[in-house]
C-alpha cells in the first residue's frame, strides 16, 4: 500500500499571487507594524532626549552625595562624579584612568572610597588585595590602605595593577579539567581591565601613578559633614541614582570607538599638511539612541600629550553627554591637575632635573664630567655623594645630550647638547 503523499504547494498555485490581507500593505507587513516602523524615528530622539536628561540628573545628584558626605575642593566633584558614571560605560573605552586620593591621616579618605565605590558600577572596597582576586572578580575595584602594594614580593601585584587601565591586558592560568580519557591541563583566560579607585597617605610610585588621576584630600573641620554616620546606602537619593545609571547604560548604544577614530582625523587634520579639509571641531555621531556633538577643540586645549591624554579622553567624553559647560570645567581641572603633577615631577625626577640643569647652562665648549657633577648637585642643593662624575657620565649619556667626548688625563671632558636640553624641558613646563 502506497503512503499517502501531503500536497503542501499545489503545481496550480506555483506563480500566482497570494491574495492580501485587507489589513496588510504591500510586501506582507501589516498596517499596525508599519504605523510602528514609521513612528521609530520619533521615538528614538524622545530615548535620546530622555538618556541626556537622566545623565544630568545623575551627575547633579552623584555631586549633592558627594558634597553632603564628603569634604572636597570645589573642582574635584566634578571630576570624581563624572569618573563614577564612566564605571557604566567602562568597556565603551579603549582605556580608563586609575582615580587616585593621597590623604592625610583623618582627612576622611575611607569614607570617601566608600562613598565612590558604591556609587560605582559593580563597586567593591577591600582592605588588601592578591593577584587572584584582582584578575577572577569583575567591577569597580576600591583598594584602601595602599602602602601595601610597595612591600617585598608584590611585584607581580604591581605589574598586573600596571596593565588594569588599559584594553588588552590579560592573565592567563593552568586549570585541571576532567574528560572522557581522563583529566588534561587547559589555559584559562582572564581579562584585568577595570576601573579602579585606590587611596593612601604616602603617596604613589612613579609608574602606577602615570595611569592614575590624583587628587588630593585634606582634613576637614566642617562638622555637619565629618559627623554624618555612613548610611548613604541606604539613602533613596543614591539608590535612585544608581537604578537611573543602570538604565541609562542598558540603552545607550556604543559611542567611543566612532568618537576614538574621529579624534584620530581631527588630530592628523591638525598636524599634518592634508587635502582633507573637513572641519573637525564639531563632530556629531549618531547611533540608536544618542547623537553627541563632540567640541575636539575643547578637548585639545588642555594641551596634553601621551597618556596624560589618553586618560582624560574617556572622562571629556562622558562630561560631553552632561553639557557644553561641564565638559570646559572639566578640560580646565584637568589641565591644572596634569600641569601640577608635571611641576612635581620636575621637582622630583632626576632626569628631569638633568634636562633642566643642562638647558640652562651656559658653556657650550669642553666641560669636565666632574665639574658638571659638581654644578647640578649645587643646582639641586643636594649634599647626596652617589651624584658623581661616574652617575653624571652615564645619565648624560642615557638622556643623549653628549655631543662629543674626549678623555684627557685622568679625566673626562664632553660638550653638552644644550639645545637637545632646551627642547626636552619644553615637554615638562
């Protein structure tokens, strides 16, 4: 007996047309989705608009919470409130600076990374912290007390901490997996970027504190501040503010790698001789549901370079999405926070010194080694004995402002590359 074979397509209906639906509009879509597809447009600006407000309602209540519990200079709430919304959008960015307090003893500095921690996306405080938990847990990491970090075997800590503030950085692990034919060693991957926000009293090491926007925290003597009990936690202006930046992250579209490359264009727009003659001071992006319009003049008149740079970009672009005024206050304290920082370094860094020594100095013919050693320990006013002709010969030699060199007796004399010298110092002033 032959099986009964189901006539799905008829051979009569092959080419002919399917008769439509009253309801429907040409190509099958009903007249209810197509009403939907042609409001879109109109909806995706009210999101817009709606993402822009909520922003600037988060930012103005992130600085009222800081202002309530903490005790900082004006300029400084800025910075830290946009450096906590940007926890939200921390993947968006290529990198994210290290937010960093050097307080003094009862200047309030736990209070205030508890505060920022738990303003933050996924935020958590810790007192001390191993490899493990740095590159196995995720969020925004608060790092108290963080003298630790100098002591005798965390050099590994420090190097891992050295790659969190930028994409790429990975850790990976043996782990022991069990299959069919018995258990086998596999790697295991991690990621360590993440926003970190770290404090202590004595200061930061020169490496870890290039990725790190620093600020300072003083002591205060404001007693409507100082003697509030910590349960901002439970307070409804934070929880409030929190769920109003989960949302607004949930629907805001990728904005930063399109800002990144445009940046880029603006830049060899700037600096280099092209027949591209597009005006890049204003650029608008437009994604799903935001449109910014991104001032590159704004951004570039703090005039910073490298990773002082590089660090700034993601919080001048979250200042962007608050407004126009925001984003000026912001560009101008961190101006002022890289420019004192360089002041610092030239004080501190020998190299530095050696450029600034050099650059000032007035004999262009042959000098003796011994006598420049002498002439910089008088311009550091230092007494130490390790700055000799021998520490001078190889620093002079590493900085490569040694023209020529000639031995003579006993001694070595050289001829400085003072203009090399006056070009370098530039960079630090």
């Amino acid at each position: 007996m032959k099986k009964e074979v189901k006539d799905y397509i008829k051979p009569e209906n092959i080419g002919t047309k399917r008769e439509q639906n009253p309801n429907e509009i040409e190509g099958g879509l009903s007249k209810e989705d197509f009403k939907k597809l042609e409001t879109s447009a109109a909806d995706v600006e009210g999101d817009k608009e709606k993402v822009s407000d909520d922003l600037k309602i988060a930012y103005r209540n992130i600085i009222d919470i800081l202002k309530e519990y903490c005790d900082l200079s004006d300029e400084v709430y800025n910075i830290v409130a946009l450096w906590i919304i940007g926890t939200y959008f921390h993947k968006e960015f290529i990198s994210y600076p290290f937010l960093f307090f050097n307080a003094m003893k009862g200047s309030g500095k736990t209070r205030t990374m508890n505060l920022v921690t738990h303003l933050s996306k996924d935020g958590e405080m810790l007192a001390s912290l191993t490899e493990a938990v740095l590159f196995r847990t995720t969020g925004t990491l608060g790092i108290d007390e963080f003298e630790g970090i100098q002591r005798k075997g965390s050099e590994n800590l420090k190097e891992l901490l050295n790659t969190c503030y930028k994409k790429g950085g990975k850790v990976k692990r043996m782990k022991q997996k069990k299959g069919i034919e018995g258990t086998e060693q596999v790697v295991e991957e991690f990621e360590v970027y993440r926003p970190i926000v770290m404090a202590n009293i004595w200061g930061m090491e020169s490496v870890l504190g290039d990725r790190c926007i620093s600020l300072i925290l003083e002591k205060s003597d404001k007693k409507e501040i100082v003697n509030l009990i910590e349960i901002f936690k439970e307070e409804k202006i934070v929880i409030e503010t929190k769920k109003l930046l989960s949302s607004v992250v949930s629907v805001v579209c990728s904005f930063s790698q399109e800002a990144y490359k445009e940046w880029n264009n603006y830049v060899k727009s700037k600096y280099y001789n092209t027949t591209n003659n597009t005006n890049y001071t204003y650029n608008t992006y437009n994604t799903n549901y935001t449109n910014y319009t991104i001032p590159f003049e704004t951004i570039d008149s703090m005039d910073l370079n490298g990773r002082e740079l590089e660090l700034s970009f993601p919080i001048c672009l979250i200042a962007t999405l608050i407004s126009s005024g925001t984003l000026k206050e912001t560009t101008l304290t961190l101006k002022s926070i890289f420019k004192g920082k360089k002041e610092e370094e030239l004080t501190d860094n020998l190299d530095i010194s050696l450029y600034d020594f050099v650059s000032q100095e007035p004999q262009k013919d042959w000098i003796q080694v011994k006598e420049i050693a002498k002439r910089f320990k008088e311009f550091l006013q230092s007494d130490d004995e390790w700055i000799n002709a021998k520490w001078i010969g190889r620093a002079l030699k590493r900085l490569n402002l040694i023209k020529e060199k000639k031995r003579i007796g006993r001694g070595v004399s050289i001829i400085l590359n003072i203009e090399k010298a006056q070009k370098k110092i530039k960079m630090f002033k």
